[in-house]
C-alpha cells in the first residue's frame, strides 16, 4: 500500500478488512500470504564462479596470448621439442593470466557481499495481535495487514502505519534510511504532503530502523522487496559496475595494439612467403610454419604481458599510503579514478560535520536594570570530548564559570533533567553516547561549566583519567541530588521535569522547547547577583529575540531550561505543577563542522574539483553548514546554488541541466535522489565521487564512479563501496583525491615506458625478419625481458615523487589518452631506436666482433640459403647464443636508460636526479643483477638460449644503449617548448594514431 501515509487510520484498516483490537483471522494471514509473498529479502542467483573465471578472459590482448601461448606449444610438438622447453612459453603466459583472473574473480566477489549483509538489517521477530492474542513470531511470517507492537530497543520488522500510541511519543532512528542526525517523532495523522519522501511520512515505521522512545501499534503496509529497505535492495540490484576510466582508455588502447600486432603479424609472414621454400626450412610448408613462429614472437613481443601485474602492483602500494592516510581501498581501480574526480558529493552529518551535537551558545539574562538585558555565551569544541571553554560576548575566556549564577544552574539542571549517558571508549579511544543527542550535548556542557568552589577546577580535573573525566561533573550533581519523580517529555507540552531534593529542599528542573518553557515561566535568574525577578514583557521580548536568531540566523537547535522551588517533603509532581517557573537560561546546539572542513572545501575549489553536499536535513540547517564550511562563499543569494530533492525534480529540463551545474547544496533526500543526482552528473561527463554511511546510500555509493564509505557506517555501504573512511574526515578525501592523481601520474608513466619498450622489440623483430636475418630474439627470451627486466623499473616507477602542483590544476579528462598524440610520436621515435640498436647488437658480433665469423653482411641477410652454397664458414654458426644474447643484453640494458627518462614526462634527468627516485635505482640494479645470473649460470643459460659476455661485448652494449637518453632529452626539450612540439605532430597522420590519442 503506497499511499498509507496519506490515508488515515480507519481507512488504512478498512483497505486490510482488519479489527484493530483483534488482528487478522488465521485465513486472512494464508490468503494475505499468498497475494504478497513472504517478509524476507529475495536472494539474487549469484554469478556462477566458472562464468566469473570465463569473463576475466574476455579481453582482446588475453584472446591474442592464449592463442599465442597455444600456437608456440603445438608447433614446439610439430618441431619434435619435448621436456620443459616445449612448456616453458606457453605455462609462463597461462601463469600471468591466471594470477590476473583471480583478481578479477575476488574482487567481483566483494561486490555480491553488500546485498547479503542488507539482510542484517531485518528484524528477526515481532509481536503480533492475531485472533484477539498477542504472540511473538519470527518476522518472517508477517503479512500486509498484521497489527504489530513496537517498543523501545525494537528492529521495525516491516513496513508499517502507525495506528495507536501506547505512550507520550515515539522516536525512531531512521539515520541507516535517511541519514538524519536525529531521532524522528512519529504521529497518527496523515501526511498531506504531495511527493512526501520518507522524511515527510511522519506516520510510517521503515523496516529495519530502530525504535528508541516510546511504544506503539502499527498495521504492516509493505513486506519483503515491497518495503524501503527492499527498495534499496533493487536499486542496488539495476546498478551495474561503470568501468574505471583507467580501464577504459587501457581497454581502448589494447584494442588498438591487438589490431596493430594482427595487421604486422600478417605483414612479416605475407613479406617472407618468397622464403618459405628455402632449403635452410626443409620445404614449403616448414618455411610456411618457420615465419608463423616469427609472427607469434612478434605478438608476444607486442603484448606487454606484465603490464596487468605492474598496473596491480603500483595501485596496491597506493593503496598502502593511502591507508596511512585513513583511507582504505577495497576497490584497486578505484584508487585512480580519484585522480579525475570532477564532483564530490558529500554526506552532510558525520562526514562535514562530527555528528556530535553539542552546545554552541548559551544566552541568559544578565541585569533587568542595564541594556542590554541579555548576556550571550560560546562554548568551544566540537565533539563529546569534555574538552572546551565558555568565552563571554567579548570573546574573553571564563576562567571560573560556575561562579556566574546562570551558568551554574545550567550545569545543575542539564545533569539533573537527562536521561542520557557519556562514557569513554578505551578501544576506539573517543566519547560515546547512550541515549538522545541533545541530552549528551548537555552533559557535556555541565562537564564544560565545571564544579563550584574550587580555584583548581579546571586543572583539577584534567588530572583525571579519561573514564573518570566523562562524567565527573554530572555525577558530582546527580550525588548532591536525590531524584524523586520525573514528568517524561510529551509532544503537547514540549517539555521534560524532574523533581530534586537537597538538604530538605525539593527542586524541580525543567527542560524543553523554549515557546513551552516561556510560556510557563513568570520569574527570571539574574546572571549577575543571583536574584529572581519578576519576567517582564521587555525581558520576554528580548528572550525571543534572541531565540529567534539562534533558530533563524545561526539554524541552533534550541532548549530553554528553568527551575522552581517546590513545597517541603513534596514526592510527587504533575502537569499542573508545570507552571509559575523561573527562567535559568537558553542553549543553541548544534552539529559542528569538522575544524579541517573548511581548508579541504577550498582545497577541493583550487583543484577544480566542486563538492555538493548532499543530506536528509532540511534546507535552512543544511545552508547554515555550508555558510560556515565555506562552500557557500562569496555567495549572497543561494537562489541556483541550493535545492530540496522535490524542488529540483519539479525543475523543467532545461532548468534542471543548469542545477546540475551550479548546485552547492542538495538537501531533504531520499536514497532515490542520491542515485538520481549522480546518473544526472554522470550523463554531463562527470566523475563523481559519492560519500555515504547508511543502508540508504548503498545504491548511489554503487552506482558512483567512487562511493566512499565511512568507517563507522554500515556493512552494507561499507560493501558497496570503493573505499571507506576509517575517519569519516572529508579532509581524508582530499587527501586521498591527492594520492589518486600521484598514483595515476606514475602508473601513467610506467604504462609509457613498458609500452616504448614493446615498440622497440616489434621493431627489433619486424626489421631482422624484413630483411632476411636470423632470429634475433627467441619468444622465452622476449618473455623474460617484458616480465622480469622490464617489470621491475615500472613498478618502481610508481614511486616517483609526486609534482609540487598536483592539487592547483585541474582534474583531467575522463577521456584524456594514456598516450597522447605527441607521446605516441616521442615513444615510436624511442621504440624505434630501441628496436634499432637491439638489431644493431646482433649484426655487429657477426660482422665486427672479433669472437665472432666476421661475415659480409650480404653472408648474414641470406642465411637461409647456407646450406645450398660453397661458404668459408660453417652454417651452424648461426645457430651460435652469442649474437642472441647480445641482442638480449642491448635491449635490457637500454631499458634500463630508458627507465631513467620515466622519472618525468618533461623535466631532464639534469632536474630531477635518478637518485630522487631510490627504489627505481635499487629495481636497475636487481634487474641487472637477474640479467647477470640469467647469462653466467648454466642451467638458466641454456634455458633462455644466452651465453656469457666478455668485456668488449659489455662495451659495445653500453655504447649501442647509451644514446637512448641523450634522443629522450632532446624529445623531451621540445615538448618543454610549445613551438618546437608542433613540428613533429604535423608530420605524424592522425589516422594511424589509436582513437583515445585522436580524440585528445
């Protein structure tokens, strides 16, 4: 029943057929049963786990290395290899895919866990008025119709209307729902409201929100998928993973690798079909066989099969600073995504602020005969901590407060009228709260205000332990006074009493909502002498003046407190006593802004990067937060700026397009509208990050480019999203929005690096096989080289400090290439030479070295024709390891130069020294170190076809890798200089460029 809140309780009943005093017959239950189904959550049909291995191998690269894996095993069985080296290429690459797959499969685990856990938010059982009887059944058998009874500590176990009040009041925590700092009222009347969202429904009990005053009856109106809850559950269920942006542009850009290695596999073995019938292959077919083993060493080549791992590594060992940062990770691609955030939207109430109400101003009356009347305190801190100071109007700070009348009273009546308690959690190592916010914010004013009679107070009790210190003060008065009765608060008095008695002196206290106390009020305390006065209209005025402004203009949440001296030996008190009292004083209370907020919002602004706070409270609290947090700064009027959930919905299109883009303040939502809000950003290309703590912000936090989740918030947001704030600090976002862009500049780096390495071995193999060279570089060996030597440096890459400027330019672009046109030019030029001089290494042992056959190099490009003519020198001799292994060698080495360039995209290694990055300097060395073991150790020698070097051949490898920095350096002068970087792109055609790189 949709409406129920807008109906009123006869009708609701009626459209049951139940008898409130008798609930639903054994036959209603069964047919009301079968019409709406069982009050439980639906278990989705999770993803079989073969399906999720399947999806990890859905990828154009994987496809091209399987095959290649595939085809390199069964033409080593062809060639009649046997042993570990007819296995060795193809386990490698089924190694690195597997690890890659279980990754995928774990984290796409993780993300089913979120719907699980929303069924710990259902009750587990419920009273129940069946037949005429109160029983208690699991709430899993409730059905539409059934009149349930709830008291306080009590899980609502549906949805519900409230249809009889068995107390004052009702209060629910619905926070988990709609994030609402406070405890809501709940009444019987209907709810007028058109387009009411759950705020509005006033008469509705959500299932899985907490009663925690009050009890009451309520007839079922939604069960299982068909309540808030169930709700949430499906919109979790329509959100489907948006791919990270870092996974979109690598996507793309294999996509364009694989088509580039197919197009040149094709050309190197179409090039070479005039040689298949050379007698060195024993035939047309071996010839035919011999080119396709070169086109699949050009692919593993091509492919840079460590780059999943590298990219794996450098997010995890961000995640690891970001931890230290309180910001823990579950999602590794997330941490990059934070690098382009464009928008924040943050959860008001925990996040911005504390979530600790406490009291923020005091105003009592200090003279009736001076002007003017009133004095006006401010109490510092920001948390339950007993920890601030009272400052007078000037500013000055009290250094005794209970000296001063009113103060001292304040503190006797908030200990005494309260129901709450404050205590010290050793573990968490922070003040927590038992009971209604605002009556522990008072308890930590009484904390604040001190003891009377005592010039040591303040250093006094600093000396205590914590767990001493929480409550020290409010005991001291609760032991000066002896409770008697107590008047609990009602919603038509608006007020709580509690009658006292001290040394045969019977006291009562009153507290509540500052209209019901004036009203009742005939007397004033005086601040400056102690005295009671009669309360006067120009007293009551400037009472309500006063008032108004911290309702109105500083959005307080205000209490007035009053006392009054009762007959002698009196036990009891009633409503009627409630009259002729003394006004003490008025309290504003609020939920602070976090101290840091203030200096995050702005360093958000400087990084281009806008926040939207986003909340349940209404509209006039909400933008007194965002005044005082500076994101509503040089602003006046905040007509464009601020919006109800209902306002913007009701906004045309066109309107509703400029919202988005102005919005700052985004107030009385429902879980619906924190989606809502995100798909419209996303739709306008933005990158939103989406902060949240309840049940209620599951679905936008799974929908968001990033949820965030706060550390002390649910399992199931915490589920849900991509990283959780152990903190809840917005400070910590920022922060971690910093780590993000570092993170994505180095990963950018490496992927640069690994890939110009990659061009320089397709050039390496495309050129020798073009002109008629032996196999310079044998598949094992190329598989070493892109794991191993050149996986090292690009991880270590990932420690590259970060720029002094990451948090004053502008985010970039969702679809900002990983390689832009420029670079794809500067990487081709260094690929190209790379290639070059790997071949170049070749050649010279067989032409120049002295060890070597010292061939002509026509000798050399027509190998295969060896055996069919008289030569000086034995065909074996091109078969020999050490031309391979110098080539092997060259192209180690000058990675490692090449390495060094990725220090920076732009700045020469003049600027930023190779000891400014140690781990990259440490990860050349191990590399060097492997290369070293791989050539001089046998077994590995003879594994990876390579033999050991002598001196000269050492030389000649460091002479042929040297120069890859001095060329880096000159590219790298002309991208520093806007004229020079132009020349060269108007040499490149844009069509041979990978889309991403065009589009840039």
């Amino acid at each position: 029943m949709e409406d129920a809140y807008a109906k009123s309780v006869a009708e609701v009943l009626e459209a049951f057929g139940v008898d409130q005093t008798k609930g639903l017959s054994d036959s209603q239950v069964e047919q009301n049963a079968r019409l709406y189904g069982k009050n439980v959550l639906p278990q989705e049909e999770s993803t079989a786990f073969w399906k999720l291995v399947l999806k990890q191998f859905d990828d154009l690269l994987v496809k091209i290395l399987i095959a290649a894996a595939v085809i390199s095993f069964l033409l080593a069985r062809m060639n009649g290899e046997t042993g570990l080296s007819a296995f060795l290429e193809p386990s490698v690459i089924f190694m690195i895919l597997a690890a890659n797959a279980a990754v995928g499969v774990i984290t796409e685990t993780n993300a089913e866990k979120a719907l699980e856990e929303l069924r710990a938010y259902q009750a587990d059982i419920a009273t129940v008025l069946r037949n005429g009887c109160f029983s208690i059944l699991p709430a899993t058998e409730l059905v539409p119709g059934d009149i349930v009874e709830v008291a306080v500590g009590c899980k609502v176990p549906a949805d519900m209307r409230m249809v009889e009040m068995l107390s004052h009041q009702l209060r629910v925590d619905q926070a988990i729902l709609t994030g609402e700092s406070c405890s809501v009222a709940k009444e019987l009347e209907s709810t007028p409201a058109r387009n009411a969202v759950y705020q509005d429904k006033t008469n509705i009990l959500f299932s899985g929100t907490v009663v925690v005053a009050g009890r009451a009856r309520a007839i079922v109106i939604g069960v299982g998928s068909n309540t808030a809850m169930g709700s949430i559950r499906d919109a979790m269920l329509r959100t489907e993973d948006e791919a990270t942006p870092l996974k979109k542009k690598l996507d793309e850009f294999g996509t364009f690798l694989a088509k580039v290695i197919a197009g040149i596999c094709i050309l190197v073995w179409v090039v070479n079909i005039g040689h298949f019938r050379d007698p060195s292959h024993g035939g047309f077919v071996r010839g035919a066989i011999h080119y396709f083993k070169v086109a699949v060493a050009l692919a593993v080549a091509a492919i840079p099969e460590g780059l999943p791992a590298v990219v794996t590594t450098c997010l995890a060992l961000g995640t690891k600073r970001m931890a230290r940062l309180n910001a823990i990770v579950r999602s590794l691609p997330s941490v990059e995504t934070l690098g382009c955030t464009t928008v924040i939207c943050s959860d008001k109430t925990g996040t911005l602020t504390t979530n600790m109400m406490s009291v923020s101003k005091v105003c009592v009356v200090r003279s009736v005969h001076q002007r003017p009347m009133t004095d006006e305190y401010s109490i510092s801190g920001t948390t339950f901590a007993p920890d601030g100071f009272i400052y007078d109007a000037g500013g000055l700070q009290l250094e005794f407060p209970p000296q001063s009348p009113c103060l001292l009273h304040l503190a006797m009546c908030s200990a005494l009228c309260n129901e709450s308690t404050l205590q010290y959690n050793p573990d968490k190592k922070s003040y927590e709260k038992i009971g209604e916010s605002t009556e522990v914010a008072l308890r930590v004013l009484v904390e604040k205000v001190g003891l009377p009679g005592f010039d040591s107070m303040p250093s006094a009790l600093n000396m205590l332990t914590k767990h001493e210190r929480a409550s020290y003060c409010n005991r001291y008065w609760e032991n000066q006074f002896r409770k008697i009765s107590v008047l609990e608060f009602s919603r038509d008095r608006k007020m709580m009493s509690v009658l006292c008695s001290r040394k045969h002196q019977e006291i009562m206290f009153s507290k509540g909502a500052p209209e019901s106390i004036m009203a009742r009020c005939t007397h004033i305390l005086c601040n400056d002498d102690g005295s009671s006065v009669p309360l006067t209209m120009d007293i009551r005025n400037e009472l309500e003046a006063r008032f108004q402004s911290f309702a109105g203009k500083d959005t307080l949440r205000c209490l007035a407190l009053a006392l009054k001296r009762m007959p002698a030996g009196q036990q009891s008190i009633s409503y009627g006593d409630e009259s002729n009292l003394t006004f003490i004083g008025l309290v504003g209370m609020l939920d602070p802004p976090r101290e840091e907020v203030w200096d995050a919002i702005h360093s958000c602004m400087s990084a281009g990067i806008r926040v939207i706070v986003v909340t349940g409270d209404n509209k006039s609290t909400a933008e007194s937060l965002c005044r005082q947090i500076g994101a509503f700064e040089h602003l006046n009027d905040f007509a464009g700026y601020s919006y109800t959930a209902s306002e913007f919905e009701g906004l045309p299109p066109l309107e509703r397009t400029n919202a988005l883009q102005r919005m700052v303040l985004f107030s009385r939502v429902e879980p619906s509208h924190k989606k809502m809000l995100v798909e419209a950003l996303q739709t306008h290309n933005e990158v939103v990050a989406m902060t949240g703590d309840g049940v209620n912000d599951a679905p936008a936090l799974k929908k968001a480019d990033i949820g965030i989740a706060m550390g002390s918030g649910t399992a199931v947001a915490k589920s849900a999203s991509d990283m959780v704030l152990a903190d809840d600090n917005f400070a910590t976002i920022v922060a971690a929005v910093a780590e993000g862009r570092a993170i994505y500049n180095n990963t950018k780096q490496f992927i640069r690096y690994m890939i110009s390495s990659n061009i320089g071995e397709v050039v390496c193999i495309f050129v020798a096989a073009v002109l008629g060279m032996p196999d310079t570089l044998i598949p094992v060996q190329l598989l070493w080289v892109n794991l191993v030597t050149d996986g090292l440096p690009a991880t270590a890459i990932g420690f590259n400090k970060p720029d002094g400027n990451i948090m004053t330019v502008k985010p970039r672009k969702v679809n900002e290439a990983v390689v832009s046109g420029w670079l794809f030019f500067r990487y081709l030029v260094i690929g190209a030479y790379v290639g070059l001089a790997t071949i170049a290494g070749f050649v010279w042992w067989f032409v120049y070295s002295e060890n070597g056959p010292r061939l002509p190099y026509s000798e050399l490009v027509n190998f295969d024709s060896c055996s069919t003519r008289q030569t000086s020198y034995p065909c074996s001799i091109f078969e020999d390891r050490h031309p391979s292994t110098v080539s092997m060698t060259v192209l180690v080495v000058v990675e490692m130069f090449n390495a060094l360039n990725n220090l920076s995209e732009n700045q020469s290694l003049l600027v930023i020294h190779p000891w400014s990055n140690l781990w990259l300097v440490g990860s050349i060395i191990l590399t060097m170190l492997l290369h070293v073991t791989v050539l001089y150790i046998e077994p590995l020698s003879a594994l990876f076809s390579v033999s050991p070097l002598s001196w000269v051949e050492w030389k000649i490898v460091l002479y042929l890798s040297f120069p890859v920095i001095l060329i880096d350096e000159v590219l790298k002068f002309f991208s520093r200089s806007p004229r020079g970087r132009r020349f060269p792109l108007r040499l490149w055609r844009r069509e041979i460029l990978p889309k991403e790189s065009r589009d840039n």
